[in-house]
C-alpha cells in the first residue's frame, strides 16, 4: 500500500463509517399498500397450522421490525421459546388464543394483544374453532422472513416433537426453544 494512502486513511475511515451509518439509517422512502389475504411479496408461506402473509418486511425498514399477518386453521401452536434479540406483539383479529409470556397466562379474543419482550419465554395456542387471526410483529426484524421461510418447507402443519427436532433451525435464527407447545 502506498504510504500516502496509508497515512491519510485513519482521517478518512471516521466518514467512511459516519456515511455507512447514515445509509443504514435510511428507511426507504416510498410508501405501499398490501391488500387484504395477499402476502407483500406474493409468497404463500403455508406453516404452523395456518398461513402467513407477509404485510411490512425487514426490507420497508432496514430491519428495524416486520410484521406478519397470520390466517390459522389448525388448534395449537409453537413450542415456548424465546427471542434472544427481539420484542413480538401479538394482535388478536379473529378467534381465540391462549397466550403465555413468562408465567403469566392470558386468553386473548379479537382486539386483544400481549407484547413477548426478547429474552421472556412465550408461546401461544389457536384454541378456538374454525378460522383464527392474528397479527405478529417483530422488533428488530432479525432473519424472522428467512425462519419462516425455511419453516414453510417443512409442512403446512404444527410439527409433532417440534421442542426436539426444531431446535438447530430456530438457534440459527436467534431464537431458543425452552418447553414444549402450551396445552389446552
């Protein structure tokens, strides 16, 4: 390296990294609308005994968070876990959900939510009949798009034994499994 260059470069890298900072900061700016029952990408992610539409992505916000719109038909629901990195919001729209966070334990109906702070062992459950829906939100994004896509490739159901034979997939995204799915 030319030892110009070299000398002058500790002067540079503060704005270089000043200037990348203000790039990641960015949020994109244009707006968008993701209609009723569509995904933002047009993906059908079948998983977890329902679907899941993508409705704001890691991409709309840097990763600052992404937010799933979740049409389930099965009963059931994860594994209790937590989220190393993440906050996740829950939104009852339609149906009924048992809901865990920590030790506490809440039936949620429509209108309903119960906020998952990163670090706390949650899970949830679908225990009402016919169709259920619920919005998820996460905060920051972390790789929560890439999980459910790779989830997606397993089947459409609630995994039998997910608490044994899910745990690799779900450390690789930040997220550790501590108990079995809650019992209703």
């Amino acid at each position: 390296m030319d030892r110009r260059l070299f000398l002058q470069f500790p002067l540079a890298a503060p704005a270089l990294v000043a200037g990348a900072q203000k790039i990641k900061n960015q949020k994109p700016g244009k707006g968008f609308a993701v209609r009723s029952g569509k995904d933002h990408y047009d993906e059908e992610l079948l998983l977890m005994g329902g679907r899941f539409d993508c409705k704001i992505s890691s991409k709309d916000t840097n990763g600052a968070l992404c937010i799933y719109d979740t049409y389930r038909q099965e009963k059931g629901g994860p594994a209790l876990h937590l989220h190393h990195h993440q906050d996740e919001w829950f939104y009852v729209i339609k149906g009924e959900f048992l809901m865990k966070v920590g030790n506490d334990e809440f039936t949620l109906g429509p209108g309903d939510s119960a906020f998952g702070p990163r670090k706390i062992p949650h899970a949830f459950a679908k225990i009402s009949e016919g169709d259920a829906q619920m919005l998820v939100l996460f905060q920051p994004a972390g790789s929560m798009e890439d999980f459910f896509k790779q989830m997606s490739r397993l089947g459409k159901g609630v995994p039998k034994d997910q608490q044994e034979k899910l745990k690799a997939l779900w450390r690789s995204h930040g997220m550790e499994i501590v108990g079995p799915p809650l019992k209703f």
